[in-house]
C-alpha cells in the first residue's frame, strides 16, 4: 500500500501521498518564477546542459516527442522546431499551473500551435504503447514518487530503438565540493527563493 511507503522529499523522508501533495504545492506556488529560477540557480547553465540533451535527442522532422515534466516548455518550444509540422510535441506536466506557464509561453513565442498539452502523471502515461520516437524529462524524475512505475511508462511509450533523455542533478564526485554543494542547496537557494519567487521553502 502506497500509505505504508515512505520516499525523499529534499532532505525529509515524507510518504507517497504526502510527497504527491508537495511536489503539487511547491509547483503551484513557483509557477510563475521557475524559468527566472533556474537562470539565478544554475547561472544559466541548465540552457547548456538542456542543449547538449536536445542535441543527443535525435530528432528530426515527423519526429514524435513527449517531453515529460515539460513544465514552461523550454525543450518542448525547441523540440517542436526541430519535428517540424509533420512532427508531434507532447508538452505534458503533472501540474496545471506549471502547464498554464507553458501554453503562455509558447503561445507568445508563435509555438503553442505545433505543441500539445497534457496534463498527465509520469507513472501512468496515457499514451499508446511503442508512440514516441522520443521521450524527454528534465529535472522532473526526482519529483516523482514511484520512479520504477514513470521509467517503465516512459519504456512502454517508446518506439524500439527509441531515445529517452533525463536530466537530474548528482552527488558532487570531486574531493571538497561536496560542503561547499550542500552549503550552496540548503542556505543559499533557500535565499534566493527568498529573494525572487518570494518563497524560501519551496527550494531548501
């Protein structure tokens, strides 16, 4: 029973339902702030590092993508060029509010149009089998709760010899980055939520 099971939520260990409820509130209150957010977080590097995933990704015109916590739509807006009209994007996000951000943001760049919008959980996709040539979640697989359910419901709607792409953050590997990291995750981010988003919890 998922009430029995316990996973992380940053540093707590919370149950199933009420990470679910969490991971909601957090993205509800961000919405608005996010893209600025991860410019501040990462000093703009997230748009190197999603760069180098969108160029691994394999996709070329008549392409079908999903692009899975797609929240404000950045990889699905440059996916969708690259799948072109005869193509398919699926921007799918389990939260509305972090969706809404996205349909506006694409709308405004003269995308939303080529873009579909789904609002669906990454455990239970509801997409045929064997659908997507590619399947795209950027620093969304940590805010699910059952990973092994989302990994095989991403494997069920990929094409044999299909390419899935995630993006998440590790532990730092190198000797003395490790304090410098968690100094910088559980002090500075919290700040900087703070500061910008007006929401200091949501990033400790």
């Amino acid at each position: 029973m998922t009430g029995d099971k316990t996973t992380h939520f940053g540093c707590e260990q919370v149950g199933w339902v009420e990470k679910v409820r969490r991971v909601g509130a957090v993205f509800d209150s961000v919405a608005d702030k996010y893209d600025v957010m991860n410019d501040v977080m990462s000093f703009g590097v997230h748009r190197v590092w999603k760069r180098f995933a969108i160029e691994l990704s394999g996709v070329h015109k008549g392409s079908r993508v999903l692009d899975l916590a797609g929240g404000t739509g950045d990889l699905a807006a440059r996916l969708a060029r690259m799948a072109g009209a005869d193509g398919e994007v699926v921007l799918a996000d389990i939260n509305g509010a972090m969706l809404e951000r996205g349909r506006a943001r694409l709308l405004d760049q003269g995308i939303a149009g080529t873009v579909r919008f789904v609002q669906a959980n990454a455990e239970c996709l509801p997409f045929p089998d064997n659908h997507f040539d590619c399947v795209t979640i950027a620093f969304g697989l940590r805010n699910v709760t059952d990973k092994d359910a989302a990994l095989r419901s991403m494997y069920r709607v990929l094409k044999p010899g299909g390419r899935l792409l995630v993006l998440e953050f590790s532990k730092p590997t190198l000797p003395g980055l490790a304090p410098l990291y968690d100094l910088y995750s559980f002090k500075l981010l919290p700040l900087m939520g703070k500061l910008i988003a007006n929401d200091a919890e949501s990033y400790r």
